[in-house]
C-alpha cells in the first residue's frame, strides 16, 4: 500500500509519465521498475544493445510469461470447474493461453501501440502482440510478483474481457470442416488409430493420424477417441493451408488414383478459432481513471446544470408522457415533482 502511495505522488516528476499511465490503464497498478516493461515492450527487430553490446529484447520475459500463464490461467481454470478431468481443464486452458486469444487481447488492451519495433513483423498474421502479452506479465512478475499476475488476470482478462464459462465450452469442429473440404473436393480420407492405451495414472489415451489419399497427413493426441481425431483433424488443415507443396502431393495423388487432373475447387477452411468469448467492443472494459487526475466543477457549470434541469421540468408539464430515463436522471425531489405534475395533468 505504501509503495502504491510512493508511485503516485512520484509520478507527476517522471520523464516518462505517458508510458506509466499507459501501463496503468493496461494492467491496473502502476510499475515500480519501468525498466522491465520497456523490455517487454522492444520486439526483436530492433537492434537495441545493453552496455555489453549484447542484443536486448522481449524473448527472454516472453519465456517467462508464458510460464506465468501457463500456471495463473491452470489455477483459475481448476478452482471455476470444480469435478470437471483434466482433459476438460487442459483444453480450456490452452484456448485461453493460445496465440490467436493473446493477439486479440493485445489489440484491445492497446498493447499493439506500445510495441518498438521495425515495422516489418506488424502484419496481421504475426503474434508480435500475443508475443508481447506474454513478455509484459513476465515483467509484472519480476515487478510486482506472482499475486499482481494473478489479480490482472482476474481482474482485468477474465473478470472483463475474456468470458470463462462461454470460451470452455465452445466446440471448434476441425474434423468436420476437414471432412466438408474432402468431400467437396473428392479427396480421400481416412482417420487411423496409431494407439490406444492407458497413461502412468491409468487414463485412456489415444493418437489418430489423417491420412489423405495415402499421404500421412497430421497426428492428434487425447484422452478420447474425439479429442485425439480433432488435434489430428487440426494439424492436417493446418498443412494444407500452410504448405502449397503438401497440398500439391495430395491432388498428383488424388489424380494417379482417378487418372484425371483436378484443381481444388474449396478454399481450406480456417484453424483459427473465432473470438466471440472475448468482450465486444460495446462492452470492452473500462479504462481505469488517471489516479493523478480530479474532476473540478466550476460553480458556474454547477449553475447552468441546476437550470437545464429546472427548464426540463417545466417543459415536461405540458407534455402528455414522461419517460422514465429522464425521470431517472433528476434528484429525488425533482422526480416528485415531475411525477406530481403528470398526475395533475392527467386529472385535468
């Protein structure tokens, strides 16, 4: 509490006061050691070196981010599911931690704004925000400790942006979008059990591979025959969309099969899972108040506000309805007074 005081009052004689309010506005208290989030902010295409010439950037506090994740969000997961296996919690978590959600938290929190780079790896494909995510808990951590993480992520992730409960039990289908894609495109394919047993502690595993047109195509690992065929299921649309060479070998298959040249005729469909478990924008969180700042009122607005009201009542007596809203919006003895003046108009 103390050192929280030290900050604010400390603040207004920093050089670099924009960031520390930016920082604020992000994760909810204000830093003590800047230096550690200016590092997590300075992506690698920036040739920026410490005094021993070697190469400083966010990698490092990125590594220890996802850590951090790792283990803060496996916490949250386990004490909101009560009863639930550890299939379920797994899953839930690695939606949560994955990439694609780390990049669009990155975008809404304003993240993106703060990243020093070259410019060249902004793209919309890369994890340049997600990566940065990950390094700015790694330096709340080293500032603020294990605690700090753990109230930003309650409080500012999944206590307004991420909604927990929607994002667990969203089912992303990669097995019948890659199923649609082969039928459409009159490709063969085979889901194939590669083994079926127990774990140390007795579970059920299993591991599928996809095999297209007798290609070997991904590989998929879980504790059911479902979730083993939907990583395998996974993995192959992945190299289908990421590997021009991969998808060029299935249809010179496909064509030695049926003797006869065909061109894909479907687009493959999308991994990236869609973000309707993060907050809309009408509903994103609030940005926190300048604790720096107070709202001061000129006896001169108080005034003209005290008269617009005054205006307002009078000119509502004459009308045949009052809405609530503007009801609402008056003191208590204002609404009496409006209320009162409707009941007498509509006794006239």
């Amino acid at each position: 509490m103390l050192n929280r005081i030290i900050d604010r009052i400390r603040l207004p004689f920093r050089t670099e006061k924009e960031l520390y309010l930016s920082l604020y506005q992000i994760i909810g208290i204000l830093p003590h050691n800047i230096a550690y989030y200016k590092t997590a902010l300075l992506h690698k295409s920036v040739a920026h070196r410490n005094k021993k010439g070697k190469p400083v950037n966010n990698e490092r506090l990125e590594f220890l981010g996802d850590a951090i994740l790792d283990a803060i969000v496996g916490d949250i997961v386990y004490e909101h599911f009560p009863g639930k296996r550890e299939g379920f919690l797994t899953n839930t978590r690695s939606k949560i931690v994955q990439r694609d959600t780390l990049n669009h938290l990155a975008k809404k929190l304003g993240i993106n704004e703060l990243i020093l780079s070259n410019g060249h790896s902004s793209s919309h494909n890369s994890y340049v925000g997600g990566n940065a995510f990950e390094a700015l808990v790694g330096a709340l951590y080293l500032d603020q400790g294990y605690d700090a993480c753990m109230k930003f992520m309650k409080r500012q992730i999944l206590g307004e942006l991420i909604n927990i409960d929607k994002v667990a039990y969203k089912e992303v289908n990669f097995k019948s979008k890659l199923i649609e894609w082969s039928q459409k495109n009159k490709v063969k394919l085979d889901f194939n059990l590669l083994q079926d047993g127990k774990d140390k502690e007795g579970n059920p595993i299993f591991d599928f591979r996809v095999v297209i047109e007798g290609l070997p195509a991904g590989e998929g690992h879980g504790y059911s025959k479902k979730e083993s065929q939907q990583e395998a299921a996974k993995v192959t649309l992945q190299r289908l969309r990421r590997e021009p060479q991969f998808i060029d070998e299935v249809f010179t298959a496909k064509a030695n099969r049926t003797k006869m040249e065909e061109e894909p005729i479907l687009e493959v469909p999308d991994t990236r899972q869609d973000m309707n478990f993060i907050v809309g924008e009408e509903t994103s969180k609030k940005k926190h108040k300048n604790p720096f700042q107070e709202e001061v009122y000129s006896e001169e607005a108080v005034e003209c506000s005290d008269k617009s009201k005054k205006n307002l009542t009078e000119d509502r007596t004459d009308t045949e309805t009052l809405e609530l809203y503007e009801i609402n919006d008056h003191s208590d003895k204002e609404r009496e007074a409006i209320i009162a003046a409707a009941e007498a108009k509509a006794f006239e």
